[in-house]
C-alpha cells in the first residue's frame, strides 16, 4: 500500500470522521424537533417508532449529501474524466473525495452502531452486512488513496435511500393507501433500476475496460474490489427483487380498490 498519510490528512481524517458523526447526532434530534412540530401522529408514535424515525432522518440527509457531490466529482468535475494528465483513474482523488469518504465512514459508524444497540429493530443481519463491507471498502480506499473511482460510484447509489425512507414515513404514518405512497414505489423502483442495477453494470464494466490500471492496486485493495462489489451486487439484485414485488402488489390493490 502506498499511502494517503501526508500532514493534510492527518487533519482532515479525524475533522470528517467527527464531522460524520456530528452530523448524524445533529439531524437526528433536528428530525424530531421537527416531527413534534408538523407532524401531530409522531407523538402517537412508540419509542422504538421514534428512534427509528429520527435514525431513518439522518440516512436520508446523508443520501443526499453524498449523491449529490458524487455526481459533482463523477461528473461535472474534471478530476475522473478521460484524456486528463493527471495520472491512473484508480490513483486521483481531491481533498473532496476524502472528506467524503471520511464523513461517510462516520455515517455509517453511527448507523452500524444504533443498529447493533437496537438490533434487529432498525435493521438486521442484511444491513449490518451491507455498513461492515461499506465501511471496510472505504477505509482501504481513504488509507491507500486508490480506488475513489469506484468508491463514489457506489456512494451515489445511496441516492435511492430517500425513496425507501419515505415508504417506511409514510407506512409508519398510516398512508399506505395515499397516491404519494404509489407514486414513491413507482419512482423508488425505477431509482433503484438506475442507481443499484445499471449503475454497477457500468461499474463492472469501467473495471474490465480499465484492468490494466484496476491490477495496480496494492494487493488487498485489489482482491477487494474484485469480492465486494459483487457481494453489494448481490444484495441490490435481492432488494430490487423485493422492491418490484412490493410495487406490483400495491398497484394491484389500487387498481382493485378502484
């Protein structure tokens, strides 16, 4: 491994890890500020329905936090665009991209941690799965300064995270039978096609293209991203399964309530 420790780094990994974190303690208790205050049934609500409200506000800010600047480095940025001097797509990064992932292993530090207190409430062994090997693929990725590539490729597929958590608002509410709930399958389908089936196409795809360059990562970084991509793979397919399932269900009680 060659290393990502120079003195700006020594800095800016401790001040995102606890920004991350912060951050996840500040949007829970804004969520439930503001769910006491325009949202008459949260009061109503169990304990346990609370936490689980509040936790599922701070995923969602994350989501959009790290889809959004995802798509900024990804895309409108020319830190990965081809044809640029600036070295092996697996070896770029910017002081953007490790603050990034920095903030993200805080997130999912904290996620993992409140599920593993409350578990399986907020989620079970899937998701602990799923926070472990995150978290396992970023931390190589910020130590090594390889791979960011494809570490924020799979940071924007959170950009469907929104979506799940306004089903499970909207269950919790009691407006399963609303157009709202119809209309958030519908795009929460379509969003998860996009972002967590063809997205990791690409993904596998951008890999065989670019192996000759994917085959310098330092050994355990390269036999990582040759198991844990498929494993996350795996688990979209699984999830994409239910979503469609769960649409087709709603759509087919609508129509016959009709």
């Amino acid at each position: 491994m060659v290393g990502n420790f120079g003195s700006t780094e020594q800095i800016l990994w401790p001040v995102s890890f606890i920004s991350g974190i912060f951050m996840c303690k500040i949007v829970y208790e804004v969520t439930g500020l503001i769910s006491r205050e325009f949202f008459k049934g949260y009061h109503s609500l169990s304990k346990p329905t609370k936490i689980e409200w509040n936790n599922r506000g701070f995923s969602t800010f994350h989501a959009i936090l790290v889809a959004a600047i995802s798509f900024y480095l990804l895309v409108l940025s020319d830190l990965f665009k081809e044809g640029t001097a600036v070295g092996s797509i697996v070896d770029r990064k910017s002081l953007l991209s490790d603050s990034l992932c920095g903030i993200s292993i805080g997130y999912f530090l904290t996620d993992l941690g409140m599920i593993l207190w409350y578990f399986p409430a907020l989620g079970g062994v899937e998701y602990v799965l799923h926070h472990v090997l995150s978290m396992y693929a970023i931390v190589l990725s910020l130590i090594s300064g390889q791979a960011q590539y494809y570490i924020l490729m799979v940071l924007f597929s959170e950009i469907t995270t929104p979506f799940v958590n306004l089903r499970w608002y909207l269950d919790a509410y009691g407006q399963k039978s609303s157009m709202l709930y119809i209309f958030n399958g519908v795009a929460l389908f379509l969003g998860w096609l996009a972002a967590r089936i063809l997205l990791f196409i690409f993904f596998f795809a951008h890999m065989y293209l670019h192996f000759d360059q994917v085959r310098t990562i330092f050994p355990l970084g390269f036999y990582s991203i040759l198991s844990v991509p498929p494993v996350i793979a795996v688990m979209n397919v699984y999830w994409f399964l239910k979503i469609f399932k769960g649409m087709v269900k709603t759509l087919s009680r609508k129509r016959h309530a009709q």
